[in-house]
C-alpha cells in the first residue's frame, strides 16, 4: 500500500485534513466510527473485511487521553516518605491433596518436623513422607500510616516441586521488611485461580497457574510502619518526572498559596507550610491534593506486536512522506503420489515427491492524507482499506526511522 501526504496551499483560514479513501467518515466527533466505514466500504462493492485486532487499535487509538487534561495534585503527586513497604516471609501450606512437595525438596519436611517440635511432638525430617504440605514463600505491600489490627491481602506462591496450591492452608508465618523486623503475620486458606485435572493414563488439563494464590485479608499487621508527618516543609514527588509538569505543580501551589512552593527538579516540588496551618499538616495536604494542572508528557506511541495492540494520542502529526507497503505472499506445498505396479510385474511401489511453489504478489493500495495529517487519520484511512494492524506498526516504524514522526514508539 501507498501512503502519501500532500501539502497543497489554503488560500483562507488554516488547513483542513482530509482522509481520501473514505469520504463518508465524519471529521469531527469522537472516532468510533468503525462500523460506519466497514459499512462504506461494503455498499462500494468492496470484499474487505477489518480483523478485529484493527478494530481494537483504532479504538485505543481514537479513545486516548490527550496530554494536556486537567488532573488533581493526588493523581501525579506523592509526599515524600509516604510509600508502601514491601514484606516477605516464609510459610507452610498444608492439607493438599496429595500436590504438595515431594521427596526430593527436603526444606518442606524439614520445616514441618520444626514445627512439629515446637508442638511436641518429635520426628525426623527424614522419616517423613509426607505428601499434602508445601514450603511457599509469602508476600504482602504494607500501606503507609497502617495501624495494628489493619488487614492486608498476601500472595502464596510455591517454592518447592508442588503441582497445586488449591484448597491448602496457610500456616501461621511472619512476614518481614527488609531490616528483618516483624510488621505481619498472616495465615489462611489459599485460593487459586487455577486447578489441575488428572484422568488415566497420565492424562491431565491444567487452568492458570495453580501453584500460585492469594489469601484475602489473611495477615494482620502487628507494627506499625515507619511513616511520619512532615514538619514545616512538604517534598512533593511526580510520579513521572517531567519539567514542564513540575514547573506547572508549582505555579498551582503558588496560586492558592502565594509563594509556598518552588521546584527542586523534574520530579521534585518543595511546599513551605503556611502560617496559618501550623501544626495541621494533614488539613494543608488535603488542600494540596485538591489543586487541578494540566500535565504535559512526550508524545508516545505504544505498541503491542504480540496482540497487534497500538495506543497513541490523537494528535500526533505526520510530515509529508511517501510510503509503499506491498503484501509479497509465497506459498509452497508438497503433495505425495503413489506409483503402484502392475500385478506380476515385479515392480515395487514408489512414493515420489510432488513440491509446488506459488507466489502471489498483491497490487500495492495507495492512500492520500492531506498536510497536518494525524497518526488517527492514518489508522483511520489504513483501516478503510482493509490493513491489519499488523501493517499499521509496521508503518509506523518507517515512518519514525524516515523521521516523518515526532513521536516516541515503545514496544512492549
């Protein structure tokens, strides 16, 4: 296919962007007008049909937040030293049906004969043979400001040769910070979302990740975290360091509270506490959060190949570029004829190879996008011509590498 943008010169007003192959597209309004150009290109004559995947990106495409919307402080902003506080710890889940660790991890059994020696009762590790228990490493976030008694959800995941997690329980384990202090323990029954299904003859159908699981709400924080109200000087950090976003949060701050803030860098704003919250840091940041911005990032591009998935904004521009994207489709088959002999002939049957190449070379599609042109208008008027997506990221790649596109491409 070939796509070429022109640039022809307006005698009045600014120029107007137009999408050739599909005249009956609206040009205005929000862009989910995919049935209403597959519709088009039907009552044209036109066997064409978009794939779904298409249809997915020039949504994602249409439906993408522009750069510049207003957002409160609390959206893009953090207090300093306001965090989560990562904790780990390490469990015995029991009462599996018979999906638990095997012989060969001796860990499990170890750690069950220490707790069973805890109990009384006293067995050696290695007379055990045990097959419902299963050694999972244990993990939770703790929130900041989280108080004794709060609950908070953990996820089970094993570490031994267990095959399944479901319907087991989660024995009494601490769970750690890095400094190797107790905020937590947890326990509980484990659910996966997953399960094993076995028949005969080593026949079996597995769903999800069955050796993996969460306990709601299954650990009670026993200590508090190290979270502390700020003084007289509040560190606002961007979750996304940006200059222009920062010196902006500024301004915001200074507006409502004249002179109160000044930027540090682009991911960091320094707020004076006024006078008149003195000793009331909690009231001043609810303000804080409150306060509106309009944001500003680079622009990006976002794709994904494995699903054909492509996320941008709806104003990225194109330069005027000439692009031809061919379909080149060769096939080659191999068929098996069988020569058998007359009776009494003394021949032997042959099998004998019949390859046949076919190369099939469609006629290159050619598209016209007017000056000011969009990546939306290209997926739009790509689409109209029955590319896949597929096509699109493949387009838009060359239009990057010929510098034809002032946009940032991240693959994922």
């Amino acid at each position: 296919m070939e796509m070429r943008t022109t640039e022809k010169p307006e005698t009045n007003g600014p120029r107007t962007l137009a999408c050739h192959p599909c005249p009956g597209a609206p040009r205005s309004g929000p862009s989910i007008a995919y049935a209403r150009q597959r519709g088009a290109a039907r009552s044209r004559g036109g066997s064409r049909r978009a794939l779904p995947a298409v249809a997915a990106a020039v949504l994602l495409l249409s439906l993408a937040l522009s750069a510049r919307a207003a957002v409160r402080v609390k959206e893009i902003a953090s207090l300093e030293g306001v965090r989560d506080n990562q904790l780990i710890g390490y469990g015995l889940v029991v009462g599996l049906n018979g999906t638990g660790d095997k012989r060969q991890t001796f860990f499990s059994a170890q750690t069950l004969a220490n707790l069973l020696d805890r109990m009384g009762v006293q067995v050696p590790a290695q007379a055990m043979l045990v097959r419902n228990t299963a050694a999972v490493l244990v993990t939770a976030n703790l929130p900041p400001f989280a108080q004794p008694g709060t609950r908070l959800d953990v996820h089970v995941a094993a570490v031994g040769d267990a095959t399944n997690l479901q319907g087991g329980l989660l024995l009494l384990t601490p769970l750690k910070a890095a400094s190797g202090e107790v905020f937590a323990v947890a326990q509980g029954p484990v659910l996966t979302a997953g399960f094993v299904a076995r028949g005969g003859a080593g026949n079996s159908t597995t769903l999800n990740h069955p050796t993996a699981g969460r306990v709601p709400g299954g650990a009670i924080v026993e200590r508090a975290p190290p979270s502390s109200l700020p003084g007289d000087r509040l560190r606002l950090q961007l979750r996304h360091a940006d200059f222009t976003t920062a010196s902006r949060l500024a301004e915001a701050v200074n507006r409502r509270f004249a002179g109160s803030a000044r930027c540090e860098n682009a991911a960091l704003v320094e707020v004076t506490l006024p006078a008149e919250f003195a000793g009331k840091p909690v009231e001043f940041m609810a303000l804080l959060e409150a306060l509106t911005l309009e944001t500003d990032a680079v622009q990006k591009i976002v794709v994904n190949e494995r699903t054909g998935t492509i996320a941008a904004g709806r104003d990225i521009r194109i330069r005027p570029v000439s692009i031809l994207h061919g379909a080149l489709s060769i096939e080659v088959r191999t068929s098996f004829e069988v020569s058998q002999p007359p009776p009494l002939s003394g021949g032997q049957t042959a099998v004998t190879p019949d390859v046949q190449v076919g190369v099939r070379e469609e006629q290159a599609k050619h598209i016209q996008l007017r000056p000011e042109a969009t990546v939306d208008d290209l997926a739009r008027a790509l689409t109209a011509i029955g590319a896949t997506a597929r096509d699109i990221i493949a387009i838009l790649q060359n239009l990057k590498a010929a510098g034809a596109l002032d946009a940032e491409i991240e693959v994922i």
